[in-house]
C-alpha cells in the first residue's frame, strides 16, 4: 500500500541554477546531491518536512530527453504560517508571482512560477476553527 509522498520531481534545464533559485529565494534547504555516472541526483526540502523532497531533475538526464516538457508541471503548494508577510519576502527576492495573495474557500493563497516557468503557490490554511 502506499504510504506518503516522498518525492516530487521538478524538470529544469539547469540543476546549479534550480538548486540557487530554490535556496536562495525560495529559502528551501539542499538534502541530497549525489552522481550516478554523468547523471545527479539533486533535491531540496522545505527544513521542517525532511520527508518530502523536491527533486531537481536535468530535463536531459537519465536517459531521458523531456526539455519539452520543462515548465509544464503541475502545480505544488507550500503551507505556510503567514501568506502575506511570505508573498513580500518572496517578491522582494525576485520571485514572479502571477496572483497577490487571494482569500479562498481553502485559505490565503498566493501563485508564482520559478525560473523554469513552474507554476508553484503558497498557502495558509485558515485556523482550525474556522475550517471547521
């Protein structure tokens, strides 16, 4: 049986550019950076969910050609405590965002592309009272 979400891949056109978009703007944390052969094995993680890694995959690596299809991933959502105040921190570091933060039925959500086109988002869910 399937028991959690462990890994998420990403496709980039290149990995040191993705893995400085990712930590330095972004703020995430480097977990693993290994080769195999000529290919890398490169993630990030947020630093308190060690569990979940972002896998920064070379669009031309492991023996796959998928350039075409860097950009075009689904979207993944980060939670966070403070959407607003993050949103600011973000866009001050050079994060596009293509929507301020918006009330939703879910929470306050923002949505940004990283530098490969990506669409990403950034959401606090409201308190548990109020979800209720």
């Amino acid at each position: 049986m399937l028991t959690k979400l462990a890994v998420v891949t990403i496709l980039v056109r290149d990995q040191d550019e993705a893995l400085a978009y990712y930590t330095e703007k972004l703020g995430l944390e480097k977990m693993d950076d290994m080769s195999f052969g000529g290919d890398r094995w490169l993630t990030v993680t947020a630093k308190n969910q060690k569990d979940v890694q972002i896998f920064l995959q070379k669009a031309d690596g492991f023996g796959m050609d998928l350039m075409d299809q860097v950009g075009k991933a689904t979207t993944w959502a980060f939670n966070t405590d403070n959407c607003r105040e993050d949103y600011e921190t973000l866009k001050a570091r050079g994060v596009k965002f293509t929507s301020e933060p918006k009330e939703q039925p879910w929470g306050i959500q923002a949505i940004f592309e990283d530098l490969y086109g990506n669409t990403l988002s950034i959401v606090e869910e409201p308190p548990a009272s109020e979800s209720a």
